[in-house]
C-alpha cells in the first residue's frame, strides 16, 4: 500500500503545477489534517469520478488551493476548452454535479467566473428578485445588467449564497438562442459582494414587451413567443435542468424581439399568460390559487388583448399540460413541436414538390395512388417522419382532429400496402407500423377510418379478464364485440394501450386462419359509450370448449383428422405472423377459436408486439410484452428479464398441441408457482395417450411436439414446424380419407 502523507492546513504543496503531476488523492481527517498519497492524474480521477464513488469524494474532499483547481478544471472541461473528457450525454450532467456540490462545500466558485473592468450606473436598483437587486452596467461598449446579492442589517443568509452559486453554476453551462447568456460574476463594484453580470434586456420582461408593442400599434408575436419559450425549456429538459419558476417576470425579450428565458410557476401556466397578459386567477391571493389547484380548478380561458380568444390549438396545449395525470402531460419537446407545426404557413402544391427528396422514400414510394390518393401533405410529414427526429416529434405531438387525420392517413396507407409480400413493402412500412402504434397510444385516440356504422341488437355474451364480449348484428352476420371493462382504476390508461395495440396490429392480418377484424365500434348499454372491437362470432367457441362436444358425438379416427387439421391450421396461421414480424406472446387454447366452417382461428392480440419496435426507440412503445399465463410460458421466460420471441410462441405451440388433444389445460391440477418450478427443472407435459377423455397423439406429432420444446437455440422455427406437419400430411394422404369431418350439432 502506498505511504499516507499528512498535511496541515497551513502547509498545503504549491499546486500551480498540479495538473502535470499525479493527483494526490486528499482525506480529511476528524481534525482537519488531510491525508494525501500518490495516485491519478486529475483529468483521470475527474472521469473516474462518472463511475466510481470513491474517486468521486477524494474530489469533494478537495479544500483550500486544492478545490480552487479542481473547480476550475472542471469549468474548462465543461466549457469545451479541454477535451480530456467527454462531456456527450450523461457525463455533462454528472461533471456538472461534482462541480456545484464542491462550489457548495468549499464556497468556492471558479476563478474564471470573475469578471473586471464592470462599471454600475445606478445608486438604487431598477428591479428585484427573491435573494437579489438589479442594477444596470455597462462591460467594454455593451450595456449589461447586474443582478447582486441582497443585503440586509443582519447579513446576506447563507441560504441566499446556496442559491447564488446553484445559479451561476447552471446558468453558466447553457448555450441556447432562447436563454439569456450568462456572462460572469462582478466582486468588486459592491464591495466584494457578489454580482451576476447578464445581457441588458431593453424591452424587459415579456408583460412590458407586450405593452410596448401595443402602444406602438405593433402586432404582439403570441405564437412564436410561446413557440420560443418551449424551445427554452425543452432544451433545459435536455440539459437536466428543471427552471422551477417559469413566469412572465422571468422572460425577457431582447432587442430582436426574441425571447430569452432567465432565472433558472410552470409553461402550463405561462402559455396561457402569454396569450391573455393575465396572471393566472388574477382576482385571487397565493393561498386562494392553492386552494383552487387542490380542487382541480385550472385558469379560465381568457381573450386575447386584441379581444380574440385563446386559439383553439394552443388552448388545447394548455389543457393537456394541465392534466391532474402527471404521465399524461407532454414532455417539452412534444409542446415545442406542437408550437412549431401552428407556426408553419399551410403547404402548398408548390412547396409540397420542392420538399426535400432525400427525406422521402427510395424504395416503392408510399404515395403512389391506387383508387384515391391519401391526403400527400400528411404522407410528406409521415415520410420525412422516418428520417428527422423533428417530424416523428410533430406527428407524435399531435392531438385532437390533427392526430386523427394523420392516424387515418397512416392506416390507409398501411392497408394499401399489407397484402404484399414483406419485402415487397415500402422502405418505411414498418416504421409506419410502429409510428401509428406510438400516436394512437399518446394521443389515445384510434383512425376514425376504423369506425364501421349499423352495428345492433347489442347482447352481453361473456367476460374475461379484462373486457366484456357482446354479441350483435351487422350487415345481417352475427358478430362479436370486445369491449374494454369501465374502470376508474389507474389501470385504465394501459388498458387503452392495449385495445390501441391490438387494434393495430390485428387490422393489418389477412390470413384464412386468424380471425378477421371488421372494425371499430362504439356501443351505449346503460353507460357512456365505449369503443369496441368487431369481428365475426366464432359460434363453436373456443377450442378446449369444442373439444368436450367433440369428444362425445364424434368416433376417434374423426376426432383425430379434425385435431390434425387444427394444429396445421394455427402453425400457418402463426408462421405468417411470424413472417409478419409480430410476435402473439399469448398462444394457448383459450386464443383459439373455431369459425362454422370447422377451421381453426388465431384470436386476441392484446399482448402481441412487433419483433423490431425497440429497433425505433423513438417511436416504441413502453411496455411489458407477454401474457402472464405461466402454464404456457416458455423456460426462459420465467426469469422475468426476458421478453417473448418467435421461439418463445413455438414453444407455446407445442403446449397448444397438448391442450387441444387432452381438452383441458395443461398443468391443470397445479397451481402457478408448482408450475414455474416444474418447468424451471425442465419437466414437460405428458404425451396425449387416449386414456380417459385424451386423444392419443401420433408418433410424428408427438416427436414434433417435442422439437418444440428443446433449448431456444434448438427449438425450430414456425416455418419449419409447418413443413414437418406437410410431410406428415402427405404421408397419410394415402391412408383411408373416406372421413368427414363436419360441425357437432
């Protein structure tokens, strides 16, 4: 171990040089000695530091000479002036924190920070804040303000220091257009007391600025004002910086009439102050306004000073920032491409041919008309979507009747485009796929091009876990309508995301084995309408339900046949999901239904999932894939870090095998945690042998199902599954086919 050095604090090294020689890593003792030893260079340690604790509090032990360098190393790190270190990312926000909590401790600010040659013209301030006075300056030819401590008979509270440094150490590392520069600190126009030097502001604060404008007969920028106060914020969200107190006091307009926020109340609040000049609840005191919020009540909508109303788009920008549900409010960069979609001229057929080509599509073009064109300026937004995180922010931040006729455009286009072959599908079909899915989720909303009119004769069937069957008319065919239990639950948001999820992704399935999707529908039953999905009534139920009135009226040999053709009829129906790129994640007998012509039909795709999604982890979605049924579960599964995969659903097809020849579940005589222990030690379901109410299992089918099964690196593939049941199929065709097999009735 390497010799402690000990140093008083009066006999501190000289550190001028510190930085050429290996960083003595420094302890402080309980008496204030410091206990240094050989160790890192300092550039080392200050990257270190990101990762490990113990490097990052030798550092924060730094006092003295010590901390002064320190402190300024970092400043040149997070200024761009040393490239020793990276500062991408998340290394800007973890330097940026060792840098205010040593400032903190040692009250130390960087030397670099400081200032000189800045002349005050005022003998009183002009303006004040909560810890600090304002006072105008001039530095070199520009006119600055000087925002200085406040001080009282009693002293400046160390409270007010705390808050001075966090200030300056946070203003100090943001670079944007619409955020006021900070330029340094002043400690020698006060008499040492600290002082803020900042950019002049002539038209002040943006309440002023509006009153400017209006005693000139200027027109007031109401939408670029607020368009540039969310650009603001979303970049501080960015930076890791939350503002914490957004008003109009503390937006400032410069002399191009831009905004400049300052200061590091909320934007909900500001965006509408900005377009009424009013404070909000104007007639009420601070604990009157509290007392509102606790209620619920919001700020009214108010006119705008030229007497026109809040427009409609912003107002509901405002609502949805309001929202009691703290998920469901927008992020800063959702609002700020909002505000920048409202402040764009309309296309025109123009500007829509001069768009930029190198942002549409090179492979089929998604525009091409087939029988009625799809609206082209969404489909320029949709295509440019692909390639500019911008355009995926305007289109997810869309709301109301504008998510609408972009959802209506996407899923035109999806549906021109779903009966090619996959790769025979447009560059950006996929992403579309997974565009639509995170739109509908966010803006909660469904295309209006699924809702199909003339559903009746409304009949409660049955219910599951989570929604309610109902059985109807339309077009004079008997249908099923599944319909989302009502809940107040905080469930309910997720609960919608599925019904969005399986919505989308069973429209786009055209396959003679899964159960058809006719559309959407809303149906009134003693309660507020709620959305319901329609498809035709399987009028033979499940397969496991089937299987009991099978079992009784039909004679083996045609028991079998049928049973054979069901396995077939669902590994082509999930071998084509697979090619679809959608994992089911919830194959089991309950999820397949039988139609009246005696066929098989791959059901409820609440839980299925594209395979690529995380491939766009701008668009995916957030959520946890699979069924909760352990019976099914593949091995791998259980330890709950993994999602499902198209292995996964062929291990569960191997389970459906089972369950459909034994009619019942597997596993049913156990409960859940026998069967996660059971499964863990590599146990599986018994052959079907025709004992009882089984079925006996060929041999083929047996071996088949057991490939099923094997580790996921073994396991087959659903395409492979489908070729060994072809040749089973062929190599029985020339035994007795005299048997038909038809409805129990």
């Amino acid at each position: 171990m390497a010799k402690l050095y000990v140093y008083s604090k009066k006999r501190l090294p000289d550190f001028v040089s510190f930085r050429k020689v290996l960083y003595l890593c420094v302890i402080r003792g309980r008496e204030g000695e410091m206990f240094i030893r050989p160790g890192k260079l300092l550039d080392e340690l200050m990257a270190d530091s990101l990762k490990y604790d113990t490097d990052k509090h030798l550092l924060l032990a730094s006092r003295g000479d010590l901390a002064g360098y320190v402190l300024e190393r970092l400043q040149a790190v997070l200024d761009g002036k040393v490239d020793a270190i990276s500062v991408e990312n998340g290394n800007r926000y973890g330097l940026r924190r060792l840098l205010v909590r040593l400032c903190l401790d040692t009250s130390i600010l960087p030397p670099s920070l400081f200032l000189t040659g800045i002349k005050c013209e005022d003998a009183d301030p002009v303006g004040m804040g909560g810890y600090a006075d304002i006072f105008r300056g001039t530095y070199g030819a520009g006119k600055v303000a000087m925002k200085r401590l406040r001080v009282f008979l009693s002293g400046t509270s160390p409270q007010s220091y705390v808050a001075f440094f966090r200030e300056a150490l946070v203003w100090r590392h943001l670079r944007h257009p619409h955020i006021l520069q900070f330029l340094g600190i002043d400690r020698i126009s006060f008499r040492s007391q600290l002082c803020m030097i900042l950019p002049w502001m002539q038209y002040g604060d943006i309440n002023h600025a509006m009153n400017v404008l209006e005693d000139s007969d200027q027109t007031i920028p109401y939408l670029r004002w607020t368009t540039e106060i969310a650009q603001g914020m979303a970049y501080l969200h960015i930076e890791h910086v939350v503002h914490a107190d957004l008003r109009g006091g503390n937006v400032l307009i410069d002399d191009n009439l831009s905004v400049r926020l300052s200061t590091l109340d909320y934007l909900r609040l500001m965006s509408s102050k900005v377009y009424s000049q009013s404070r909000p609840f104007p007639s009420m005191n601070d604990a009157q306004v509290i007392v509102q919020l606790m209620r619920g009540e919001r700020p009214p909508r108010r006119n705008m000073k030229s007497g026109e109303a809040i427009p409609d788009d912003i107002w509901r920008i405002v609502e949805n920032s309001w929202s009691s549900e703290v998920k469901l409010r927008p992020g800063m960069n959702e609002i700020a491409a909002s505000l920048i979609e409202l402040s764009q001229p309309p296309k025109n057929d123009t500007d829509a041919e001069m768009a930029d080509e190198s942002e549409l599509m090179s492979a089929v073009p998604m525009s091409v008309t087939m029988g009625g064109a799809p609206d082209p300026e969404v489909v320029s937004l949709i295509e440019s979507a692909a390639s500019s995180k911008l355009y995926q922010s305007l289109v997810l931040s869309s709301r109301g009747d504008l998510a609408d006729r972009i959802a209506c455009t996407m899923q035109e286009l999806l549906d021109r485009y779903s009966h090619e072959s996959y790769n025979a599908r447009p560059r950006h079909f996929q992403f579309t796929r997974y565009l639509l899915l995170k739109l509908s989720s966010k803006a909660r909303i469904l295309p209006s091009s699924l809702l199909v009119s003339g559903v009746q004769d409304t009949t409660i069937a049955e219910s599951t876990g989570i929604s309610d069957i109902y059985t109807a008319t339309y077009e004079g065919q008997k249908v099923a309508l599944k319909r989302l239990r009502n809940s107040q639950s905080a469930h309910e948001r997720s609960l919608f995301e599925a019904l969005c999820r399986e919505t989308l992704i069973w429209r786009q399935l055209k396959h003679p084995y899964i159960l058809p999707f006719l559309g959407t529908c809303n149906i009134q039953l003693n309660f507020e309408p709620r959305l319901c999905l329609v498809s035709p009534w399987a009028k033979h139920g499940n397969v496991v339900s089937y299987f009991w009135r099978m079992n009784e009226e039909m004679e083996d040999q045609e028991k079998v046949k049928l049973l054979e053709q069901w396995v077939m009829d669902i590994a082509q129906a999930l071998e084509y999901l697979h090619k679809e790129r959608i994992v089911h994640a919830d194959v089991r007998g309950g999820n397949i239904l039988i139609d009246c012509d005696m066929h098989a039909k791959l059901a409820h795709f609440n839980v299925s999932f594209f395979a690529d999604e995380l491939r766009y982890e701008d668009v995916a979605t957030e959520k946890q894939y699979g069924s909760e049924y352990v019976r099914w579960m593949a091995p791998e599964l259980l330890g709950g870090d993994t999602q499902p995969t198209f292995s996964t659903d062929v291990y569960a097809f191997g389970c459906l095998c089972v369950e459909m020849f034994i009619g019942e579940e597997i596993y049913i005589s156990l409960d859940w945690k026998i069967i996660s222990r059971v499964l863990a030690e590599a146990e599986r379901p018994s052959r079907p042998s025709g004992i009882a109410d089984s079925v006996a299992m060929s041999d083929e089918l047996w071996a088949l199902v057991q490939k099923c099964w094997a580790e996921p690196n073994a396991r087959l593939t659903m395409s492979d599954v489908t070729l060994e049941l072809e040749k089973m199929r062929s190599s029985n065709r020339a035994g007795d086919s005299s048997v038909q097999v038809g409805p129990v009735r």
